[in-house]
C-alpha cells in the first residue's frame, strides 16, 4: 500500500493543508520569485471519458490552483482526429464541473494552435532541425534501432533546407496520401533514450476533426503539441504521469529549440491502479464497444460518470484522492478504501428510506381491513435536523424474504414460526401461520399485531431482538433495482486482452419487482437514500415516472474499516 497516505482522519475532503514533493516544489519555485503564480493544466485526449485515474490528476492539478491562488486551465490534446469526438469533448467538462473544479475563461485546445504550431515546425526545419522523412512504417522502425542497439539515419536525413521545407508545404496542401512521409526533428539517432532518435512531430492524416474540419491533413503528434502548448498558456509546472519521464528530454529539446513564449518544466507522478478494475482508457473503450457494459457511465466502470451514475458524491471521490500520496512510486489501491471513502459520505448524507428488494407478503390478521394509518419515521437516526417523514401502515405489508425463516436457528431474531419482531417505526408482530403454494416455496405469513407497541416500543416493557424494515402493499410504489457487484474477479486484473476472461459474469443482478415506500417516488434522478439495512441507492436517469430503477451504489458493510483494523 505505498501509495495510500495515512490520513483517514475520518473527515470529508482530508484535514489540513496536503503536501507532497510536487507541492515542495511550487512552494519553493514561488518562494524563489521564479513565477508571478502557480500556472497548471489537465490536458485529456478526448478520445474516452474519463476515469478515477483521470481524477487523480484533475484533483493534483486544480487542487495546486486552488491552494496557491493560481489558475488551472482545461486543455484538450485533440491532436489525432481519427479517435476523437465531441461527445467525449463535452463528457469531459461535466465529468470534470461534477467533480467540482472550474478551468474559468480557460478552456483551450491544441487545435486552437495549429498554426502556430506549423510555423514552429517550419522553423525548425530552416534551422536545419527537422526534415521530412519518406520512409515506410517498418523501415523507420528498424532504422530506429533497439533499446541496446543504436539506431541508423534515414537516408532522407540530409534533405536540404529548401527540399524539405517543399515537402512539408505540400504535405500540409495534401499532395501525399496518409502514411507517405512524416516531418521529424533531427536530434540524435544513437541516443540511450529512444523518444530523442528523431522523433516523428508531424504525420499526415486525411481526417475530419471534431473542430478544425478538413483544414488541416497534418496533425502535430503529442510530444510536439504538449510542450508548446503548454507554453502558450504559459503554464509553469507540467504535471504528468510516470510514463512521460522518458518524454522529458524531447519536451526540453523542444522548449529550446523553439521560440517559445514561456519555459514551462515537466513533473512526473505515479499513476492511480485501483484494485479489481482496470484505469486505461483503451482497456474501457474496448468494454463499451464490445458491450460488456452498459456505456462509459454504467455504475460498475471505473469512469467519473459510472461513479456518477452509481449514486457516488463528487466529494466521495476528492477525499478518496485527497489519500492518495502523490509519489513517483507505482502501487495499487484497493477498491476497498474508495467505498469507505464513499460509505462515510452516504453515512452522514443519505436520508433513510424502506424498500423491500425480495418481497414476501405479511397479513395482519387482526389489524382492520380497509384501514390505514401515517406513522412517523426519522429521516436519519443520527442527524434530527434531517428530519421526519410519515409512512403508511396497513392490515398487508411486505417484509424481506431474508427476514423470515421457517426453522430458523437460535440466533436469528427475525421473523420465524410464533416468533415476534419490531416493524421499524411501526409496531410489534408475531408469525401466526405460514402459507405455502403447491410447490412448498412461502408466499405468505400471517402475522398478529400488538397495538400497544405503536412506534416500537412495548409499555409493558417486555424486548423483541429483531427490527426489521417493511413497505404498506396498499401504497407500496414499484421500482426495478439493480444491484451490482465488482466488474472483474481478480484482485489484480490481468493484463493484455486477458482482462476481459476476468470479468466477473454476476456483476449485475436485476430485481425486476422491489416495493418502495411512496416518498421514494419522490426522489430526483441521481439522488442517493439509503434504504434500510439494504445499503445506499440511487435514481437512475433511466426512471420514468410509472417506471422507476434504482441503482445500488454500495451495500453496508465496511471491508476497508475491517482491512484497517487488522494492519
Ligand atoms: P489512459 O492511460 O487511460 O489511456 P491517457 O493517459 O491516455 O489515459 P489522457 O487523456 O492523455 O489519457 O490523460 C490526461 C491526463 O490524465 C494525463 O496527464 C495523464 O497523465 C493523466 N492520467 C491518465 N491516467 C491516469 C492515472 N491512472 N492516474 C493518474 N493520472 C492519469
Ligand atoms: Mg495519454
């Protein structure tokens, strides 16, 4: 677990000012003067939505903003037109507004620098920096060498100036078809680190994107785009994940090589690995297409929607980062701590609501047919300010099948053959009779009534030990509910296409008949309760109004509290 800070202090959103070595590092940087403030930007390829991953990263760059007064700009990298859309361009904002961060007046684009960027290139190319390489796919790449083996120069590396420059203008007029030539920069084709043997900066792409349309048929690739985006807005420290270290000399080379308007410096961190999911993008847009599941937002995805979707607060997920240490060390965090991050949220937030998921219907026989009554019920036992809400109570509710026990064994205090049990908020009643259908399987219980134990308590003083939850048959509105379980069954997902063996078959189970008692018809889309000794739920966007589905967002019970205890 090295990538967990030991700070579950219990509170939302952590306590105190964090810090961690990219901290110490705009502090001094500010201390020194070298900066008039704090500059940063998250910078998603839009080509996917975005993922816990990708929160990591908004929480460090926006975070540092905010803590340092300074500004953290959105920028898309939408720099390969063939994989990206408007439709991820836009998922991307609200994912990121959800979450709770605000980019202001700056949202920006590569795109929005082609021309610049173009002109750039031009001129390295008449530094005599950069040329344009014809050669295939695969030759560049046995040209390029092997992590032991220096590589070779293309025999197009002497182009002049002039022959070059021509090359690149009609590249960018689209005289050649894709593939035909790319422009690279000229730096060093022994070199120990593979991304400075001339790297590729320019190919050439017949694509439409989702914003410059047809201008344009060349696209800068990210090493080229990246940096000097970055200047542009004149961003001061670059944060990025572990495995652009390697990328860090080119961002330089480039960043001196160019007229660049700012020096902006890279810092690496590691990435966020969750336990039992997956955090790549290309690994995500491989379930949605192959519909292993329901879209980006399906509540088992690892995604900010799914998380959305699911019933997860926004501040769940800033205090499930806020214990992320910001390290250069790889580690994996266990599923576990984000649903206690999520559990402690619900626990204070969630209002409490009855619902029974597997009905098993209860006659009261001694209650009067025909009549009804409101009885009152706390919205929250631990917060009073929440509130009271009235339920309706009749001579038929229903009760969980689980609830009920034909030959129960001593220590179950549920409902079982002449036992008594507490209705929640409502009164005492005893199992009279069980009726059976043809096939053996309990339909029904008939119960008596205490009418002396209004509320749930007897005045003769005498115990039950069980309290269980119950909806009014007469008033009980239905919904579907949806009840997920991990995505994937490992620990640690495999690798490669593997990973799609080890997805978890019962990860979605559907209760098509659950009743609910009627203030949940109330409830608004995304809007999470608990229900009672169940777990948390929420409305999904799907719910109509004769048509309601909940989703589960977390069952109970705490398995990181109890992993804790242990260590
Ligand atoms: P993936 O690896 O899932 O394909 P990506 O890195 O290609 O994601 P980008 O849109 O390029 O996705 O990422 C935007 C920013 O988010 C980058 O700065 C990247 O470093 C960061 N990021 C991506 N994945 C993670 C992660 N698992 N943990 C922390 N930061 C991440
Ligand atoms: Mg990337």
């Amino acid at each position: 677990m090295s990538d967990v800070v030991d700070n579950d202090t219990g509170e939302a959103d952590g306590n105190g000012a964090p810090t961690d070595f990219i901290r110490d590092i705009v502090r001094a940087d500010l201390a020194a003067g070298r900066h008039g403030g704090v500059v940063t930007r998250f910078p998603p390829e839009p080509n996917g939505y975005l993922h816990l991953g990708h929160a990591k990263s908004i929480c460090l760059n926006f975070g540092i903003a905010q803590e340092f007064d300074g500004r953290c700009h959105l920028r898309f990298d939408d720099t390969n037109p063939a994989k990206e859309e408007q439709e991820f361009i836009e998922a991307i904002q609200r994912d990121v507004r959800w979450l709770g961060f605000d980019w202001g007046d700056h949202l920006h684009y590569a795109s929005d620098y082609f021309a610049q960027l173009f002109a750039w290139a031009e001129g390295l190319i008449e530094a005599g920096k950069a040329y344009v390489d014809d050669l295939p796919v695969d030759e560049m790449r046995a040209y390029r060498g092997t992590v032991t083996e220096a590589g070779r120069n293309s025999p197009f590396r002497d182009r002049d100036v002039a022959e070059n420059l021509d090359l690149f203008r009609r590249m960018k007029a689209g005289e050649f078809p894709d593939g035909a030539r790319v422009l690279r920069a000229k730096i060093d084709m022994a070199s120990g680190n593979m991304n400075m043997r001339d790297p590729v900066l320019y190919r050439i792409l017949h694509s439409a994107h989702p914003r410059t349309g047809t201008a344009w048929c060349i696209y800068p690739n990210y090493d080229f785009a990246h940096g000097q985006s970055d200047a542009i807005e004149a961003i001061t420290h670059s944060l990025c994940t572990l495995e652009f270290a390697d990328h860090r000399p080119l961002y330089e080379w480039l960043l001196e090589n160019i007229a660049v308007p700012s020096q902006p410096k890279q810092y690496e961190f590691s990435r966020l690995n969750l336990s039992h999911t997956v955090l790549s993008k290309r690994r995500l847009t491989q379930l949605v297409d192959e519909g292993r599941v329901d879209g980006w937002d399906d509540p088992r995805m690892p995604t900010v929607s799914g998380m959305r979707r699911r019933g997860v607060p926004a501040a769940a997920v800033r205090d499930f980062i806020s214990r992320l240490a910001i390290t250069r060390n790889d580690g994996q965090v266990e599923m576990a701590m984000l649903e206690h991050c999520i559990r402690e949220q619900l626990n204070v937030a969630a209002p409490r609501r009855m619902a029974v998921l597997r009905p098993l219907k209860v006659v009261i026989e001694n209650y009067p047919e025909g009549k009804s009554e409101a009885l009152v019920a706390q919205n929250h036992p631990g917060n009073p300010d929440m509130g009271t809400r009235e339920i309706p109570f009749g001579r038929e509710i229903y009760v969980e099948r689980d609830d009920f026990m034909e030959d129960p064994p001593r220590k179950f205090f549920r409902l079982g053959p002449g036992r008594e049990v507490r209705l929640r908020y409502a009164y005492f009643i005893t199992c009279n009779e069980v009726i059976k259908d043809a096939s053996g399987e309990v339909v029904e219980l008939r119960c008596s009534y205490d009418p002396e134990t209004k509320g749930g308590n007897a005045p003769d003083g005498r115990k039950v030990k069980g309290t269980i939850h119950w909806v009014s048959a007469q008033h009980a509105v239905p919904s579907e509910v949806r009840l997920y379980e991990s995505l994937f069954n490992s620990e640690e997902v495999p690798g490669g296409d593997d990973f799609l063996d080890d997805i978890n078959p019962n990860s979605l189970e559907v209760l098509p008949q659950v009743w609910l008692e009627p203030a949940l018809a109330e409830l608004s889309v995304g809007q999470t309760v608990q229900f009672e000794r169940m777990g948390y739920f929420c409305a999904d966007l799907s719910s109509k109004e004769d048509a309601l589905v909940f989703n589960r967002a977390l069952g109970l019970r705490d398995s990181w509290a109890k992993i804790k205890g242990k260590s």
